[in-house]
C-alpha cells in the first residue's frame, strides 16, 4: 500500500533498505534513538506507525508521546524491549519478524560452538600475530563431536539449532517452560539439572522479564569447567558478572556470545579472554535475511493500513 500522506516515524538507525520502502509508501520521519519523547515536533507526534529495531523497541514513554499511534512495526524477532502490556491498553497493534531469520541465527549458533570449543578465534589470532612462524604451538582443543548439548529454549530457533547438531551430538537435551514432546529430545524440567547434564548450552529462548538472569552463577557452576555456552537471544537473559566470574575463574571452559547486556557495551574483562569469542550481534545480519525481515515489517504496515489482518501480530 502505498499512501504519502501517512506519517510514520522511522525510529533510531534502520537499514536503507527498509528506509528506500518506508519512504517509497509512507510520509517518513526520522526520530533519534535518544530523542527525549516529551520534545517531540507536531510532525513527529500525529504519527500513525512506528517502526522500530528489536534492541530500541518502544517504551510507554514514547507511546504516550505518539496519540496517534497506531501500529509498532518491529525489525526484529525479539519484543522485550516494547512496553507490550502498555500497547495493548492503548489499543495499539505490535509486529515483530518471526521465521526469516531463524537459519542464520541457528548458523551461527553452531558456528560459535564450533570456534568456542575448537579455538578457532584464538588460533586465527595465534597466527596473523606471526606467534605460529616463530615456533609456538597452538594448544590442544577439546572436541565438539559426541557432545551432549544442552538447548534452552526450544522455539523456533531452538529447533533449528538441534537439527543442525543432531548429526554431531552424542544427546540434544533442553529445557524450556514446557515440555515438545514432538521434538524427540529429553525434557529436563530443572534449570540446574539441565545445566549439570549438559556439555555445551546453547541459550536461544525469548527475551523478556521472565528470562532476565535465568543463566546465574549456580547454572553456570552446574555447566562445570569442561563446559561451553553459546548465547545468540538476549544479554539480559545470562547474569553478565556471573559469567565474567566463571570465566575468568575457569569454573567453565568457554563462551561463544553475540549478545551483551548493554548493547554494543562488552565487558572489558572478556576482550583479553582467549576463551572466549565475540560477534557484535550479527545472528541475522546476512543480506538476504535482513531484505526478508524488511519486507515483513513492511507487510504488516501494508496490511494494517488497508485493514487487513496482520501477518506476524504480537498485539
């Protein structure tokens, strides 16, 4: 749908190709990631549609500042970040992008438990700092293959992960709110039980209240010092200092991470970690999956506006 006389506000940095389609059906207006919402231009208050990115989201600060609003459109699968309580009191639609970008987070979930317990980033550093031609030797790794890996969350990424280490495992088991007793795989109820039977955990579930921490220190300590974590959800979801504390103390083997909790802030402990590798969130930062991720905010605006039903509504 196209109609430029609709104002919608384009929130914080989003990519250009998003922008070329928003401005391409819609009257556009760009708002600061940092913009105080009690100071917004009459421009940017009559807007109809926001569309946002999963780590800026939406608070009621900024609702309350748009009375027109209507519509969140989301750039991303995760919501925690929008008041979504306070959008449905005011009556206010919310998408996110589900599914299109479900194989590049698991790709690289794999990816970053394979360079993790191989020390894949430890050696390329080992190398291109000449440390191989003089001489020394990288140390031994421990070994992927006959692992038992323990996935939290068994949503849509969740799944994905396991199918792509099911032909490596030695057991995919998981913890989730509840049981899939579709998956085939064994459900540990408790999070601790879950942490001492698992080799590697791969933490892939929801974002949220309900997950803040839910990886703490006595997860981390079941986990043990031949154990591996893999986080591609959220920061919040691990105890951030927690996991520096194990780390630095080797009460675990080592983590892959491509979220933090204070995004693009990483703790300055882990960045002489060679046991530990980092991404500067890139689980779904391929070309083909973030056009998909814009061309499906773009779809629910379309669909809202010609009063449709939405395709991935989380309100």
């Amino acid at each position: 749908m196209t109609d430029r006389t609709i104002p919608v506000i384009a929130y914080g940095p989003l990519s250009p190709y998003l922008l070329e389609g928003l401005e391409s059906r819609f009257a556009v207006h760009r708002l600061a990631a940092d913009a105080a919402p009690d100071a917004l231009p009459d421009a940017v208050r009559n807007a109809r549609a926001l569309v946002s990115f999963g780590a800026l989201g939406a608070s009621a600060a900024v609702m309350d500042a748009l009375p027109a609003l209507e519509i969140v459109s989301l750039f991303s699968v995760g919501y925690d970040k929008v008041d979504v309580d306070h959008a449905r009191a005011k009556g206010i639609r919310v998408t996110n992008t589900p599914d299109v970008l479900t194989d590049d987070v698991a790709d690289l979930a794999v990816g970053l438990l394979f360079a993790t317990v191989r020390n894949i980033a430890a050696n390329d550093r080992m190398v291109r700092a000449g440390a191989w031609a003089r001489g020394e030797s990288p140390a031994l790794s421990a070994r992927v293959t006959g692992r038992r890996i323990g996935i939290l969350g068994l949503g849509r990424i969740g799944r994905a992960i396991a199918a792509r280490l099911e032909p490596v495992a030695g057991e995919i088991v998981y913890h989730n709110r509840r049981p899939a007793p579709d998956t085939g795989y064994r459900y540990i109820a408790d999070p601790i039980a879950f942490a001492r039977e698992s080799e590697a955990i791969i933490v892939a579930t929801s974002g949220g209240p309900e997950a803040a921490k839910l990886v703490d220190a006595a997860m981390l300590d079941a986990l043990g010092p031949q154990g591996v974590i893999v986080n591609i959800s959220r920061g919040s979801v691990i105890d951030e200092p927690a996991l520096v504390a194990a780390l630095a103390e080797r009460r675990i083997a080592g983590a892959g991470l491509d979220v933090f909790a204070d995004e693009p802030h990483v703790p300055e402990a882990l960045l002489a970690m060679d046991h530990v590798v980092l991404q500067p969130h890139q689980g779904s930062a391929t070309v083909l999956t973030r056009q998909a991720m814009a061309d499906l905010a773009l779809a629910n605006l379309d669909a809202h506006f010609a009063g449709r039903e939405l395709l991935t509504p989380v309100v």
